[in-house]
C-alpha cells in the first residue's frame, strides 16, 4: 500500500484519491475512468458509487480498487484492465497478445456486408484476425457465411477462438494460423466473395511515438508495416485477386494519410474495376473497397 493510501478507506476518499493519481498519470478521463475500474473492482453497478461514498471498504476490497488503478496509472490500456471491449455491440474479451478494436473497424464490417449481400453463402477471409471481432461480427449478421479467420500469432488465435465461443459462432468460422494468404494454395483460386483485413499500417519508425497505451502495450506485430506503413497493403493487393471470385472484394482498413497511395497501387495491380474509398467519422479516408473484374 502507498504513502497515504488508508488501508481500509471510505470509498469516496478512495475514488478522490485515486482520480488525482489517474490524472497526474496524465489520464484524459481520470473520473470517469476510475468511477469504472472502482465499479468493476467492487462488482457494482457505477451508478452506486456516488450513493455510497461513506462506505468502507474491506481492506481487501480497497487492494483490489487499487490494483486495477495501478495499472491504469501506468498507462496500460483500460481495456486491457477491465479485459474486454465492445465492437458491433459485441462485448469482445481482449488481451496483449490482440489490437484492441476500435469504432472505426465497424466500417470493414459494415462494408463487407454490403459486398456480398446478394450472395447466399459467402467465403468471407478475415485476414490478421486479432480478438476475432470482424470474422464473429459478420457470422453474427450471415448465419450462412463460410468464414475463415487468419492470423500469424498462435496465441491471438486462441483469444479469437474464445470470442467466437462466446458469441455462439465457434463452429462456424475456421481459425488458421498462417502469415496474410499464404494458407491458400493454388486450389483454392477464386474461392472467396470478400477478404477484409485490418493490418498493420504504422510505419516502423513512429510506433514509439505513438502514445504510451498503444506503445507500450498493444503487440508491435499488430502495429508495425516497415518503414512506410504500407508492407501488408501490398501484400493483400498482390495476393488477394486471385483467391477472389469475380467480382469479389478486397476492402482493407487504412491509416490516416495512407489513402492516396493504397488506391494508386490497386489501380496500378489491373485487376480491380472498380477502387473506392470510405471516411470515419472524423473525416479519415479509413477503408479501401476494391472490386475485382468480373471476367
């Protein structure tokens, strides 16, 4: 226990406390951030805490308030701490070993569906799967999809696999550790309607400047595209057609900048007829849709 942390405190003195420690940490949202890890420390509905700020606490119960503040003060994403994010209304267990999904990854989902809305059964390959939110999101919204979820950490996988489990879709997405497409052979030409991909697009060089939650924390695998941002763009560009059917689609996340070259180099690979992009909500050229010839 720390200087001046009252080993069995009254809850409000330990929500005062522990938001001044969350905002010299440099916490943007030092309250409201702690009123959460407080809640979820204690298993109470947040709502509650402000009722009951002349409880005291057990002092196993402050310790475990404290623990979870600790961590947050050192940066560590809140996320991380509470174990899960939510991603298409989908509460979603994430880890270290997996990007934490953020709001405008909703748009690959959004735009693989409408890809393959006049198909009956879809092969869909969600290509550097991470937790697994965009393969589970889609076999949520097409009961009748055929999914194949790919990544290249084994562990990844695994939180994958346990989100799929969780969201009663296990049995019906195909989870394949592998580097990008490599786990297509020859055989497996124009097998799939979509492949949707949220790769790495940090260039190597500002992954350390980025700030200390994602820095620190997220898997450097998930972050890191070499020295421009854009290795894995060109990989799934130059891959990605021939597994396509015809007028199948690529549709591809992007880093904020990244949209102008991406859509040169689908242009310039000849096997798209038809290259769009898709703004977030803050006015980011964040998704490449690209579809392929259809003859």
């Amino acid at each position: 226990m720390s200087a001046g942390v009252v080993a069995e405190p009254l809850l409000g003195d330990l929500r005062r406390q522990a938001r001044e420690m969350l905002r010299d940490a440099g916490i943007v949202h030092a309250m409201r951030e702690t009123d959460w890890l407080v809640a979820f420390a204690l298993a109470v509905p947040s709502h509650r805490l402000s009722l009951e700020g002349t409880q005291r606490l057990t002092a196993r119960q402050a310790e475990s308030c404290w623990s979870l503040l600790r961590r947050r003060a050192a940066r560590e994403p809140l996320q991380y701490v509470l174990g899960t994010e939510e991603f298409c209304g989908l509460d979603m267990v994430v880890t270290p070993d997996v990007l934490i999904p953020r709001p405008e990854t909703e748009l690959l989902v959004e735009e693989t569906l409408r890809a393959v809305a006049g198909v009956i059964h879809p092969v869909i390959a969600d290509v550097g799967t991470g937790s697994g939110c965009i393969a589970i999101a889609l076999a949520r919204e097409r009961p009748g999809a055929i999914l194949y979820a790919l990544d290249c950490s084994a562990s990844a996988l695994a939180v994958a696999q346990s989100n799929a489990a969780r969201h009663g879709v296990g049995g019906r997405i195909r989870f394949i550790q592998a580097d990008m497409l490599e786990a297509f052979g020859p055989v497996s030409a124009g097998a799939c309607d979509a492949i949707v991909s949220n790769p790495p697009y940090i260039p190597e060089r500002d992954v350390e400047t980025l700030q200390p939650e994602v820095s620190r924390y997220e898997p450097r695998l998930a972050l890191a595209a070499g020295p421009d941002g854009l290795e894995y763009d060109r990989r799934l560009l130059r891959d990605a057609p021939v597994l396509l059917t015809p007028g199948g689609h690529l549709i591809l996340e992007l880093g904020d900048g990244q949209a102008d070259a991406v859509m040169q180099m689908a242009q310039d690979q000849g096997a798209f007829d038809a290259v769009r992009g898709r703004q977030d909500e803050a006015g980011i050229d964040r998704v490449l849709i690209a579809r392929k010839k259809p003859g």
